[in-house]
C-alpha cells in the first residue's frame, strides 16, 4: 500500500468516526495528501517503520502554516510561522499529519470539556468525558481513526485520556523529547508524548520524537536508545513496587481490584512484588496547582492582544487591549490558573506558596528516589476511576484537581509514567500505570509488553 492510499483511507476512517467522538479541531485535508504524494515520490525508507504512517497532532504543538489554538479563543487565528522540534522529527521519519486533535484550552483540565471549540466523547461511550487535557488525540487512537497521536502531559493529560479509553499513553522523561514549540503550560512539568493501540508502537514513536534539541535548553543530552529492545524480554526477577498511598482511600475499589490482578500477573511471569510508600505523594495535588499556576501565569503573559492571536474589538486605550483580549480571549479555567499563580508568586506570598511548593516537591522527589534503590518500576492505578458522565465534575474545580493525584508526583519528580489498558468496570476501561526510572522508559516498555 502507498503512503498515499493509507492517508487517503484514514481519512475516510477520520470523517466516517469523527460525528460520534468529535476528536479534531481541524483535519488537514490537502496537507496530508500533499505529503503522502511527496513521500510516495521520493520512496519510502523500509527500514523505516513509521514511514508513511498517518498521525494525529494535539494543537498545542505547532505546526507550520497549519492554524494551532490550543482549544483557546485567544489562538483562534494563530497561524504558526514555524514547527515544533517534534513535528519537525515526524516529518524527518516521513509521517503524515492528518489534523489537529481537541483539547483543554491551554492544557488547562481534565476531561477536554475546558475546550473554547467543542466537546469531545469518550470512545466507548459518548455519555462519558475522554479525559484530558489531551482528550481528542486519545480518542482518535481509541476510536480507530489513527494509529498514533501525540498528546503533551504537565500532570496526567496523557495518561489519564489513555486510560478512560483504553489506550497506551506515556509521559516520557522530562527532557527526553524538545519541548521547542510545545505551547508552554508549565514549563518544568510539561513534556510530549505519545499515544499508540499497542506497547511497540508506543515505543518506535517515541524513538523517532527523542533526543537534544538546542532550541530546548531542558532537552537532555542522554543518548535515545532503542526504547524496544526489552519488548519480549522475561521479566523474571524485576522488583516491581506497590506504593500503598495508590491502592489508598478516594481510589476505586474495582479500580483497585484490577490492578491487583495486573500485579498478580507480573508476580506469576517471576516478578518481585512488594508494598513501599511514597509518603510525600499526598501533597502532589497542592504542590502542583501553586507550581503549574505560577508558570503558566508567566508563560501566558505573551498572549496580551498584541503579539497574537485574539484581539477585542470594543477598545479605547492600550490598557483595554490587554484587558479586553484577555478577559475575552481566555476561558474560566484559564483565567482561574492565572490568578492562582499570580497570587502564589506575588510579593508577601511567594514564601509561603512558591516557594514552600518547591520545597514540598523535593521531598516528592526524594520518596521516588528511595524506591527506585530498591525497585525497577512502580505499579498503580493511572486515575482514581473510570471515565465518568459528560457535564457532571465541570462545576467543580477542586474535584477535577484531586482526579490528578495518582499522575501528577510523577510529573514534579520528572519520571517517565506510562498508562496501559488492564481490564475494565462497568464496561469502561481501567488503566494502569507504570512510573520508571528518569531515562528508562525502555524497562516500562518492556513491562507493559507483558500484558499484550
Ligand atoms: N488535569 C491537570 C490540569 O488540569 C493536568 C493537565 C495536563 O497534564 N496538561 O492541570
């Protein structure tokens, strides 16, 4: 088959899907075809796997000439000028993108209900949310329409879409893949990752989007091996722990039941099992929502009705551009991230808050590091539920925030996590989540290979 006849049916498969999910912000028709034609043309590469191969983008990593708004109002018009490092690296390996997937606005949610555009549906069910913040690329996966997607993660919004829909999702090392045109939410958490049907796939991505970027001063130096050579290596003998605090209160108890089944598996393949703690990992919640929120405060300062994107119209001086813009380009949940951080930054506050936050997160850090003396991998639940109905934790802020506690230590410790199906509850699916060392993400593969 012809990279062009598998953009042109995955296309097809795209528009004939897309009514009952709603994944896309934009489906890039023409780009797509033109690209496919050229690869056809110059020839494609068989030692090359991923050549050819239809891929969907989240639109908060930009792309050249191709409208990116991060679900946001205030990017409605955005017409980037230049791609991301890893769009540039899936051009590079001759993939083809076919769209733009929905979002929360700014990254800024759980459920991809925080969109400005439109609301996306769970693909096992459309009464039930996607998850978020990266809904529509986990969707697009889960529903067929593409293989694989990329999606960016600040405190699960990789993970927790892969597991409501019962995708393999990871969060790789901090550093491990440029964050050069990824549109900054929080810029010490954030990080892109991909989304696949199965664990190899998940692996050759991510190989082909890794690696130092000096347009990334945080992308690391450490050589990207090949994230599957353990896949299909015996797991006899890996020590695997089971933190306590992630099979604890306000985690589902079927939820629960299934990944003690996961755990029982791997013990029956010749793994070590054992309970450990993360003592510290109670306060990931608040350390990230005063760390996120003040970074994100800082980062979106660039968004003030000049330089892009959404303008007011009804203005008289300069100060009504910036107020007015941003008062009608961003949505709540945006607005509520920016006061928060600006709040936990500000003079008088900065102790108490910032600071004290950045303190808490390294004994986070340190609880991890302890483990991983002892143990290869930690095993838990990626979320404290299943997906749940559409409209019903929206209202509610602090309850979406908590929905986050199992993913977001990991992102304050830097670790690569990755998300992947075990089993399901009320015929939705349950996911499970493996935290590795910093740069061992091929150990993660390896593991979760052994549930397919
Ligand atoms: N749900 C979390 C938040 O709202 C995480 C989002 C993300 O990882 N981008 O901040």
């Amino acid at each position: 088959i012809s990279a062009l006849e598998l953009t042109q049916e995955t296309l097809a498969g795209i528009k004939s899907r897309e009514d009952k999910v709603d994944s896309f912000l934009l489906i890039t028709e023409d780009e797509a075809l033109a690209t496919a034609k050229a690869i056809d043309e110059k020839g494609i590469d068989a030692s090359n796997i991923l050549a050819g191969i239809p891929i969907a983008v989240k639109d908060n990593i930009v792309t050249k000439d191709i409208i990116t708004t991060a679900a946001s109002k205030m990017l409605y018009n955005f017409n980037p000028i230049y791609n991301a490092s890893s769009v540039d690296k899936l051009h590079a390996s001759d993939m083809v993108i076919v769209g733009k997937t929905n979002m929360d606005e700014f990254a800024m949610g759980g459920s991809t209900e925080n969109s400005a555009f439109k609301t996306t549906k769970n693909a096992w069910d459309e009464t039930k949310v996607p998850g978020g913040s990266s809904g529509g690329s986990a969707t697009a996966v889960a529903s067929n329409q593409v293989l694989l997607s990329l999606g960016s993660d600040t405190g699960g919004s990789i993970r927790q879409p892969a597991s409501f829909n019962g995708v393999v999702g990871m969060k790789p090392t901090y550093g491990r893949i440029s964050r050069f045109g990824l549109i900054a939410f929080g810029s010490s958490l954030d990080q892109i990752g991909p989304f696949s049907q199965n664990v190899e796939d998940n692996a050759h991505l991510l190989g082909a989007i890794s690696g130092y970027d000096a347009k990334d001063s945080t992308s690391s130096k450490v050589e990207v091996p090949d994230f599957t050579s353990k896949i299909g290596k015996d797991i006899k003998g890996l020590k695997i722990a089971l933190p306590k605090e992630y099979f604890g209160p306000g985690i589902d108890e079927k939820v629960k039941e299934q990944i003690q089944a996961a755990a029982k598996h791997l013990e029956s393949l010749g793994a070590i099992i054992d309970e450990v703690s993360l003592p510290h990992s109670k306060y990931g919640v608040a350390v990230y929502y005063i760390i996120a929120s003040s970074e994100a405060s800082s980062n979106l300062q660039r968004f003030d009705g000049i330089r892009y994107g959404y303008r007011a119209e009804d203005i008289e001086n300069l100060e009504d551009v910036y107020v007015k813009s941003r008062s009608q380009g961003f949505g709540e949940e945006v607005k509520r991230r920016i006061m928060l951080g600006t709040f936990s930054l500000s003079s008088g506050y900065y102790d108490a808050y910032f600071k004290k936050a950045g303190q808490v997160r390294t004994l986070i850090m340190d609880d991890f590091a302890k483990v991983f003396e002892d143990y290869d991998l930690i095993l838990g639940p990626t979320a404290p539920s299943v997906a749940y109905d559409l409209g019903t934790q929206s209202h509610d802020p602090v309850a979406m925030y908590l929905a986050d506690l199992l993913t977001i230590p990991v992102n304050l410790a830097g670790l690569p996590g990755i998300s992947i199906p075990a089993g399901s509850v009320d015929g939705l699916p349950v996911g499970m989540q493996l935290i590795g060392k910093a740069f061992d993400e091929e150990t993660i593969y390896q593991v979760a290979a052994a549930f397919e």
